[in-house]
C-alpha cells in the first residue's frame, strides 16, 4: 500500500510540473517606465510619440496610467488599474473573446492562452475571422498580471512588423507567440 501511495504522489508531482511548465511566464510592469523604457529601445517610440493619461478612466474603471503608442502598423498598449479586479475583468473581456472565437473555429494559426485569478495571458500567430476578438491576420499577446493589463499586437502578416512586436515582448521579458 505504502508503494501504492509512493506512486501516486510521485505521478501527482510530475502532472504538477507539467502544468506549471505549459504556463507562460511574466512578470508585472507596475512602473510605466519600464514600459516606456522597452518602447524606446526596442522600436525606437519616444514618450513623446505615446498618448499618456493619468488617473484616469477604461470602461469606467479607474485607472492609474495608461500609455497607448502605434507605429505603423503595431499596437503597444499599457494600463495600470487602481484594482486588481478591474484589470482581470478587462483582459477577461479579451479571454471572452478569444475562447468564443475558438469555439467557433473563427481563429487559424497558432495560439496560446491561460488565466488564473491574478493573472493571464493570450498569445497569437495567425488569423482572426471573429466579429468580437479581431477580424485579420494577427501576432502579439494580451497580458494580464495584478493591476497591469499590457497588449503587443499588429494585425499585419509583414515580417517587420511581427519582428518589432518580437523585439518589444523580449525587451520587457513576455513571451511570443
């Protein structure tokens, strides 16, 4: 019975590891600087090219800082939330969609996406045919971690385009698609 017990703990550890490794990793921007920062070295946008808001409002949720900077084509969006409930029902409206457009095959290509009660994820490579998530070819990642909602995106197939998305994620140290 011992060996029995043995076994099964052991299989339970290993299914653990296996989930938590499929997981992507990140960390929580809670300085709009760094964000900032990773804009400027990695596609070269200034803070001056960027709109900025403070204490503001996204969906009628207040907002500490929210930056929104577009470069021909690529979409770089950052919004620190003064509640971490507001952030995750903000990307879950992303999740919502996304998931909607899985189930109705509406998404081709290559995808990854997960969430938890404080943080989550969507990464893609490919295209959208859904009215709610997007409609066009699109690569980038949604994010979610605590009150940081931060999005990576074009709705371009060019490579310079999808390489100045790859350059900004590794520079703050977020997975790609």
């Amino acid at each position: 019975m011992k060996k029995f017990k043995s076994l099964i703990a052991g299989s339970m550890v290993g299914i653990m590891m296996l989930s938590v490794v499929g997981c992507a990793n990140f960390k929580v921007i809670d300085d709009e600087d760094v964000f900032l920062d990773a804009l400027e070295a990695s596609v070269g946008i200034d803070e001056d090219e960027c709109s900025t808001y403070k204490d503001s409002s996204t969906n009628g949720d207040d907002t500490e800082y929210e930056i929104y900077a577009y470069d021909s084509g690529c979409n770089y969006i950052y919004i620190r939330f003064e509640d971490d409930e507001d952030a995750m029902d903000y990307f879950e409206d992303f999740y919502d969609d996304f998931e909607d457009a899985k189930e109705d095959k509406d998404i081709e290509g290559s995808y990854r996406c997960g969430i938890t009660k404080t943080s989550g994820y969507i990464l893609v490579n490919g295209e959208s045919k859904s009215d709610d998530f997007f409609d066009d070819k699109i690569y980038g990642g949604f994010f979610v971690k605590d009150n940081v909602f931060i999005a990576a995106y074009t709705l371009s197939d060019k490579k310079s385009k999808i390489e100045d998305i790859q350059a900004f994620l590794k520079e703050l140290g977020y997975p790609k698609p």
